[in-house]
C-alpha cells in the first residue's frame, strides 16, 4: 500500500451515538467496491454520548477509521477544518455522519475527478423534512449572499462533495478563523462540477441547526463574504443628508415667506427617531464586524486536538 490512501473520507460526529454503526454499514461497501486506498477520518466533535467509544471500536475493527477527539465540541465548520488538515488523501470527501448524504453517490464523485475536476459538489434535488418557511428562508439567503458577496454560492449545495488534493492544501493555508465552508468552497475556484442526488431523512437523532442558530449562521457567513452591509451605511447616510439638505431649503423658504411658525413637535420626532434608529443599526453592524476582527486578531487556534487515534504518532491501538 502506498504511504498515504488515494481517498480520505472525513465525518464529524456529535452526539451521533446511534448512527455510528449504521454510517460504516454503509459506506465500507461503497469503499470496498471501489479499487483504490481510502482512510476514514472521524472528527468527534465533543461528543457527550458515547459516540467516541463506537468510533474507536470501530477502529479496532477497521484500522483505516481514524479517529481525531477535539477537546470540546467546536462546532461543525471547525470539526471539518480538523479532519481537512488531517487528511492526507489525493482526494477528500466531506460527508455527515446522519446518512443524509449517501454514500452510494462517491463512485460518482471519483468518475468525475477523474475526468480532472478539482471539486465535485452534491446538489440536493429536494429538502426532505424542512418546512416551507425554512425552504423561504433559505432561497432568501441564497438572494442575499449573491447579491452581496462576488462568490457566487451554487444553489442547494452542502458540504458533500469531493476535494482534490491541491484545493484542500488551499484551504488548510487559509488563515480565517470564520469557516463559512460553503464560502470557502466557492471562493477557491478551481474546476467544480455538480451532481444531482435525493437527501434523505436523517437517519437518529434531531438535526443540530436551530432556527436562531442558522439565521447567526446565515449572517457570518455574508460578513465573511461581503464588506457592503459595511459600505451600504454611506449611500443611506448620503441619500437621508440629500433629503435633509432639501428640508432646510423648504424650511428657509417657509421662513421668509410665512415667518416662523411654532408647531413642528411630530416632524422632529419621527426624524430624530429616524435617525436614532439608523445610527444604531449602523453601529450594529461595525460592531459586528469589529468582533469578527477581534477574533481574527486573538489568532486563536480553531480546534484543539484531545488525541488521535490511528493517525500520526500513535498510529497503534487508542492512545488515550
Ligand atoms: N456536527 C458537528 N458538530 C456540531 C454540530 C454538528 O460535528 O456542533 C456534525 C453532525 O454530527 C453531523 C453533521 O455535523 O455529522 C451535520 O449535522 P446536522 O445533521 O445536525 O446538520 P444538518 O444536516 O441539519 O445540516
Ligand atoms: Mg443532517
């Protein structure tokens, strides 16, 4: 066998207990079909159920399932980062660990990179399980980023795909610590090519992303992408200051002509108000990116690795 496997799966588990068994069920035929070396990396994401012991006994098993335990749960986007940078495939397939993305599809993938593309992404011929508002507010999201950012995201795209060596090398080296990975993905270019595949219904357990959590979600992810929710404060302040410039004149005009006249108690509040209430929004939004550039500064590490286990140094056995 060569030194490093021609393919490299990565899965982050959290909190995935009850699908473990059933992901390999699945996926090791699929690898098994195929004529190449492969390495299954399994990124527990701080897990709090016993998810990392069924990932390890699976390894004893199967030693081409590694195992790379994050000190706490980090967080999807992170959790990916880990187990991209452990890597060491030719090409990488990020995939969930819920079965939502099948495993079926990889032979797909690999035709495709074959034909030399660099990215193979997924698209999701339909949402199972989501509900009509949260199928609205997606397509509003999608509007939003492209209208924003000058990476297009393609449509219905997760982060099942299939990552050539050289994109992932690009990635690793990329410095942010906000990892909007369907950002990412976009942004580095290279040759993609899609395939159409069915989700399916995650198979245990209930889906991570509250309603509250994918809206934050959905707006770090135009802040990383785009500085004009920034820029746009300008042309509002220009356009409200072309108004008020307009005001004053119709106001001194008024004067001259009529004299002045005392009443105006609602005009000044609904303005001052107004106003009061596009400033702060306007603080809102620096702050937000103000945090976003505290966080990059503190240069903090963006996952911390607890052990590995089957990779690197203590390839044998779990080193716990
Ligand atoms: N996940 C993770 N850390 C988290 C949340 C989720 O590693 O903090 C993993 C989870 O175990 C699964 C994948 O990310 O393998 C997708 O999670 P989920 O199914 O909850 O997301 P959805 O499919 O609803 O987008
Ligand atoms: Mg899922």
């Amino acid at each position: 066998m060569p030194s490093h496997p021609r393919l490299s799966i990565v899965v982050p588990f959290f909190n995935e207990s009850l699908n473990v068994g059933h992901f390999f069920d699945r996926l090791l035929p699929v690898l098994a079909s195929q004529d190449l070396s492969w390495e299954i990396i399994c990124v527990n994401d701080g897990s709090r159920d016993d998810t990392l012991d069924r990932l390890i006994e699976a390894h004893r098993h199967e030693p081409r399932i590694k195992v790379l335990d994050l000190s706490r749960n980090f967080g999807k986007e992170q959790a990916l980062s880990a187990g991209l940078s452990n890597a060491r495939g030719d090409a990488v397939i990020p995939m969930d660990a819920d079965l939502q993305h099948p495993p079926e599809l990889i032979p797909q993938f690999l035709e495709k990179w074959r034909e030399g593309y660099d990215v193979v992404y997924a698209i999701r011929r339909q949402r199972t399980g989501q509900s009509l508002l949260s199928r609205a507010q997606a397509k509003a999201f999608y509007w939003l980023f492209d209208k924003l950012s000058d990476v297009p995201l393609p449509r219905e795209v997760g982060d099942f795909r299939l990552l050539d060596r050289k994109v992932v090398d690009v990635i690793n080296a990329m410095p942010e610590r906000t990892r909007f990975m369907k950002g990412i993905f976009a942004w580095v270019g290279f040759r993609q090519v899609g395939i159409p595949y069915e989700q399916e219904e995650r198979l245990y357990g209930e889906s991570k992303w509250g309603m509250m959590k994918l809206m934050s979600f959905a707006f770090d992810g135009l802040v990383a992408f785009s500085d004009y929710p920034l820029r746009i404060w300008a042309v509002v302040g220009s356009v409200i200051s072309g108004f008020a410039f307009l005001y004053i004149v119709i106001r001194l005009i008024k004067t001259l002509v009529y004299g002045i006249d005392v009443p105006g108690y609602e005009s000044i509040i609904v303005i001052m108000l107004f106003l009061g209430g596009v400033q702060l929004i306007t603080l809102g939004i620096i702050g937000h990116y103000l945090g976003r550039v505290f966080n990059e500064v503190k240069g903090r590490p963006l996952f911390i690795i607890r052990s590995r286990i089957g990779l690197g140094d203590d390839a044998e056995g779990p080193g716990q």
